[in-house]
C-alpha cells in the first residue's frame, strides 16, 4: 500500500527510474497516489510524467490535484491539449476546472470541445455552490421502462467506460422524467426477458439541484447510497451525486463549521499563507475590538465601586472566563446539532430552555465552589456570595444566548456557525460584568 | 421521495391503515424511512409493525435505530427472538448491539447463536472503538487466484442476498492472506475462461484492524473506495469497512472535535438530558475555574497599580478578549488542519512560526487602532502605547499557545481537540493581563 510517507520515495522512483519502470508505475499506481506524488512539483516535471500516462488516467491524476494547483498547470499547455484534457476529465471535475480558468481561456479552449461537453459545462455551472447541482456529475447511465434485462445490460456494457458510477441505472421517461432507477445487482440477478419497468425501483430517493448541497449528504448517509439522482424543476433527471463527492461535502462543511464558529474561514485551507490569514481573521478581530470597547465600557461605569475595593477587579477574570468558556460549550453543541438535523425546526425554544437549565445548575455549582473559598479561604461571606449570584446569572446567560445566537441566524437562513465565538464572549463578557459590578456596589456597605 | 417532515404523516398512514397497505408500505418502502417514523414510538407499537416485514427487512430497519432505542426495544422479546432478529441483522449491526445488551441477556441469547455468528461477535468485538477493526464488517465475497470468472460470478450470485458490497470481491490465498481485489464491473467485462488470478489488482489500498478508524475514512475519501479491505497482523483479510460507514466515521470524529476543542464531549448527543450536560462539560468548567483563578491572582499582584489607575481595569476586557478570540481562531484552524492531514508530521514547528507572525501583524493593526482612538478619543497616548504594546505581545502569544496546544496533544497521542477552550483562554488571559498591567506599573509615572 502507498501512503503519504513514501511519496517521497515514490517521488525518486518516478524522475530517476528507466523509463520502463516509470511507464509501469503510472500504469499500475492508484491516480491518488500518483497525484500526491506530483503534487507540488514544477508544471515541467509534472507534465513529463503525465505524458507517459494513458489519456483517461491521465485526466484522472489531473483531477486529484487541488484546484489551485490546476489552473496553474494549464497555463503550460497550449489550448488543444487543454481541450484534450477537458475532454477526458470526468464531468464534475470538468466543471470545475473550467469555472476557475481565466475568462481568455475559457473563450479559446470552448469552441475546441465537442457539443456534449459544452453543453455539459454550461449545464454544470449554472448552479451555485452550496447548491446540490454544483456537486453532481452528468456520468450516469440511463434505460427507460421498456428496454428488457438483456438490452439493459447490453447497454451498460457499452457505455461502462466513462460513467462514474455503474452500479445503479437510472430510468427516464419522456421528457428525461425520473421514474426510479435499477442495480446493477437485479439486473444480474433478473429473467434475462424481464422489462425495465417491471424490475426497476420506483419509490427512489431523490434531491432537486437547488436544494443544499449539504441535504444530498444528508440523504446518501441516511439511506447509504452509492449515488443519488438529481432533478431539476421539471421532474428531469439532470445529474446523480456519488457517494465520494458526498464524503468531500461533509468533511467541507465540518470545516467550514468549526472555523466560522471560530469567527474565521474554511478558506484558509485553500491558500494558507500569513497574508491569507490575517485578510481572513483581521475584520472578526476588528468587530471583536468593538463588542470589547463595549464591555470595557460596562466597567467603566463602576470606577467608583472598583477604586474603593480593587480585589473585584482581581475577580473580573474569574466571572468573564466561566461565562465564555459556558458559552462555548453551548454554541458548539447547538452548532454540531443543528448541522446534523438533531434539532427540527420548531424545537429551538426547547433547546434554549435546556441550555438555560444547563447554566443554572453548572452556575450553582461552580458558584458554591467559588462561595465556599471565598468564605473559608479568605473570610468573605458576602463577597462569596455575590460570585455565586453572578456565576449563576452568567452562564445561564451564557446558555441562553450560546444557543439562541446560532437558532437565530439559521432562522435568518444565515450559517449558524457565523462568527459565533466573538458574539458570544461579548455577550457573557458585558452581562457578566454588569451582573457581578452592580451587585458589588448594591452591597458595598456589606463588602469594607 | 420521504422527507424527515413525512415522518408524522407516514405514522399515521402505518398505524390506521388497513392491513394490506400496511403490509405494502413495509414492503415498499426504503428501510432509512421506516425506522424514522417508528423511532421513539412503544415498543408494542414498533414491534406490532416490525412483525409485518420479512424477517431480513425487520433487521434492516431495526439496525437503522440507535443502538440505545435498539437495547431498549429487545428488553420487550424473548431470548429466541432476539436470537432470530441477531442473526439476520448485518455483521457490524450485530456485533454493536451484542456489545450493547446487558450481561445476562449476551449469555442467554449467546447459545443460540449459529456457530458462524457467534464467531464473528467473537472476532468484530475484539476492537477498540477507534480502530478501524470496530467498524468493519465481514459480509463480503472472497474468491481464490485459481478461480476461473465463470466461476466467480456464480460464487458471488450465490452469496449475494446477504453481503453489504458486492462490487468488489476479494481475493485470497493459503490462510486468508490478502492478495488484491477484482471489481465486478471488470468480472463482468472479462473473457469467461480467465483466471481471477490474472485479471485482479493486486497494488490494493487496505488498511490494518488495529489502524485508527479515521485513518480508514481517509483512505476511502482520498482513492474513492465504495470498500476498504481490513487485515490483521499477519497479512490475513479480516473483513471489510464499506463507504457509508466511513462517512459515519468522518461525521463522528468531525463532532468530536467540535466539541472537544469547547471542552465538552460528543457523548452529549447520544443521551442529552441536562444531567448529561452537566456532567460533561462540569469537570472542564471546574478546571476552568482553576485556570481562572490563576488570571485573577495575576491581576491581584497589580491591585496597587490599578488603584492609582482605575481605568486599567476597564480596559482588561479587551485585553483579554482579543486575546481569546485570536487564540481560537488559530487553535480552530490548527486543530481543523491536523484532523484533514494538511499538517505532516515535522510541519508542526513551521505552523507555530507561521501563526505567531499572523498574530504579530494582526496585534498591530489592532493595537495601532486601540492606540490611534486613546490618542485621538482620548489625548492619553502613553495608554495607547501601553495598549498596543500588550496587544501585539498578547496575539503573538495567542497564536503560539493556539498552535502549540493541539500539536502537543497531537504528539502525545492525545486529541487535539481535548479541552482547548479552557487552556486557550487561561494562556491568553494569563499573559495578557500580566504583559498590560507590567507596562502600566512600569510606565505609571507617565499615566497619571
């Protein structure tokens, strides 16, 4: 087995082999493999080691680079190659090349690729990118009712080579209408006499292009499939999603998650240098400057009570870490859920409750912990138990609005990961503050 | 097509049908749907329907449950039953809810058990949860080098009914060891008369039982693989892990880091009461008020200094609060990068650089905001520069601890997701707060 540590080895064998070697090892090797190889060399090297490959494999290899590191290696090849390798690329993979090229080259190579492909292209690109019909391929094949077992197979056989996925058939009626789809599975196992229509399954899963790329996902993990049909307004077929292209969306949409709840971007894996990064993080940090400034002027209204007793301003930290840290927790869960279904569309009120219960009764805890040092420790009954008060408020605060924060901007239809993190310590941050100072100076006779 | 928001509807349909559409609907409808609209009903109710199903669409639908409704609902058959529902369930479906029944219901139903079945708990059961061994299944075709594909094909028809993937098969030589892999798409292309031997792939990507399982996920993402084969030490084929699992796997530890990294854990959705949510995230929250206090004992060494200059507290927000944003955003991104592989081993040193330069450039584009507004706003700019200087410090310690943390626990063969939230945040504030109210002490002729 090849795995990422002997691409370098595998690397030397490739460019100082004989040229026997290296011709069986391009024929041998998994694509995968071969593009990791390839991957960050010069366009030169890369090139030279494409050219020994079959044109299919080739545009297989291709593929697996990154899309970045495609359209830089197109800009080395004159516009018939280019073409070429269009041709024999996969239809998805296809589609996206061709939208990232620069528009002079889209113009030239267009007219050199055959009609299918050109109308595959702009069939392909005309949907958005969190949309289904962005992910799905046009490599499938089709049989309608009244086509016998025979045929069907006869058919498949013929049109194998390029499909992506041949284990399911798709059946179309007039119009290219979805009537359902059969295995490959059932039509070996069928009366060679058998028709289509008869053997084919009708109560298929199915998405429409527009929906959320994320619902195809969805579908193909619930109900393990290997491909699921894509239609379009009319009830045509137009494409299928494959069950890797399903894997890339779900691990896509972890990403892009975890980061915009970090309130940074999922983009920064694509291109991931310094500038890269700072271009990204810096307008969160600068909005975050501002919900900050806020804060910092909740506690400037207590200076008064501060300057008469300075150790609430030593205990700040304690009230303000708790409640981000309480937050934290429940905008991860309430993001986490909400992105695998685990909360319908009517429960979010439910959900805010239990987090808000979830806050009381951590607050109470930590709170009695905190009252009983306080009181123990440094002999400040009621300075324990002003902690205690304001612990308690503040992360059911934090439960509140760590949940409501992400159910809000779902409702708005916004990600609900969205720079969640700097919401959220701003609002524990000032509500803590405002909760513990003003109870400081409510009960500063009691507190000197 | 049924949609989660049928589940109602179908209910309804299932439960005040009459029989013959009731009978139709288990029949006809995919085994995903059933198992949707009987969850979290009676088990006389699920039961009264699952009797209506074949016996082997009964264990389709009952593995679709979780496994906590799953023990719950077996609580209400008897032993032979249960026996009888084990035996048609999947091999990995199997071995999970065995795992699951109480002790005394394994050693009742145990006996009961097939020879073949109670071989296979044997073996299934013998991994950890993270190995890949543990999601595997041994429901797959394997065929012998000598085997002509006339041959295989009738082999593989008849073991079809009961195999997960029949588009790949297997082949093996003396004592199970694993040789490579024939496709069905190429049995069925190939002349009759050839041997297995000639026409597999023998350069196959597998993947050790004792691997972790996320390695497997990869391997699945990275060649495509509807299966992976799984071996064990000894180079023998121990069964296979199927494509829908790997997407399971990619969801779940993709959850877990989520939550990880926000210190709680991915247990909170198996069984989220608020009991539950308390003692998951309580521990943390408890080391969290460890952590905090040591922020507050930083800030109580300054008391003397924030008492002739009460402002400096006002300002400690956001200090900290920039700080622990910053430090998230890095510690989101790094923890992100190594679950994707995009950090090789040895990289680790070059991504802490990297992301301490990040926060020296955006600590000054905010510090030099922070500063501008205490110069202008205020006419107080040795505070400014006090502010500026503290940020800039602050952000690069950010993205060095941010980055640091997850690579430590990475090469301690922790997660290193494990608690980040609270350690990120302890760092920051730590650091932040000493680095600001030091210059202020230092620069108090100044200030005042």
């Amino acid at each position: 087995m090849t795995t990422p540590e002997y691409a370098q080895e595998l690397r030397t064998l490739l460019f100082q082999g004989e040229n026997d070697i290296r011709r069986d090892l391009c024929a041998e090797l998994p694509e995968a493999t071969l593009a990791e190889a390839l991957t960050g060399l010069s366009p030169q090297s890369v090139w030279e080691m494409l050219s020994l490959m079959q044109p299919w494999k080739r545009a297989a290899v291709f593929g697996y680079f990154n899309l970045d590191f495609q359209v830089f290696l197109t800009e080395n090849i004159n516009k018939d190659e280019l073409a070429h390798l269009l041709t024999e690329m996969s239809a998805d993979e296809r589609v996206d090349l061709f939208k990232r090229l620069p528009e002079e080259a889209q113009e030239s190579v267009f007219p050199l690729l055959a009609k299918a492909e050109r109308e595959d292209i702009r069939k392909l690109s005309s949907y958005d990118e969190n949309m289904a019909g962005s992910v799905m391929t046009s490599e499938y094949v089709t049989l309608t009712p009244d086509l016998t077992v025979t045929q069907s197979l006869e058919k498949l056989r013929r049109q194998w080579p390029g499909k992506e996925t041949i284990y399911y058939a798709y059946v179309i009626g007039e119009g290219r209408r979805f009537l359902g789809f059969v295995s490959l599975r059932k039509l070996i196992l069928a009366k060679p006499s058998a028709y289509v229509g008869d053997i084919m399954k009708a109560e298929a899963i199915y998405i429409r292009a527009s929906d959320p790329r994320e619902k195809a996902a969805e579908l193909i993990a619930k109900y393990d499939l290997i491909a699921l049909p894509v239609i379009n307004g009319g009830d045509a077929l137009v494409g299928i999603i494959t069950h890797d292209d399903a894997l890339d969306v779900v691990t896509e949409e972890a990403t892009e998650d975890m980061l915009r709840m970090a309130s940074t971007d999922a983009e920064e894996y694509e291109n991931s240098s310094i500038l890269q990064s700072i271009r990204l993080r810096g307008p969160w940090l600068t909005l975050n400057l501002g919900t900050a400034m806020l804060s910092s002027l909740t506690v400037s209204f207590f200076q008064d009570t501060i300057s008469q007793y300075v150790i609430l301003a030593a205990l700040m930290p304690i009230i303000a870490g708790l409640g981000g840290n309480a937050g934290t927790q429940t905008l991860a869960v309430t993001v986490r859920g909400i992105a695998l279904g685990k909360i319908p569309v009517g429960r979010g009120r439910k959900v805010i409750l239990q987090e808000a219960g979830v806050g009381l009764m951590n607050g109470a805890i930590i709170g009695l912990l905190v009252a009983v040092i306080a009181l123990f420790g440094f002999n400040k009954p009621w300075l324990g138990l002003i902690m205690l008060m304001a612990m308690i408020c503040n992360l059911i605060i934090a439960g509140l609005i760590g949940s409501a924060i992400p159910l809000a901007l779902k409702s708005l239809k916004l990600d609900p990961a969205l720079g969640s993190s700097v919401f959220i310590t701003a609002a524990t941050d000032i509500s803590g503050f405002f909760v513990f100072l003003s109870l400081a100076t409510l009960m500063m006779p009691l507190l000197r």
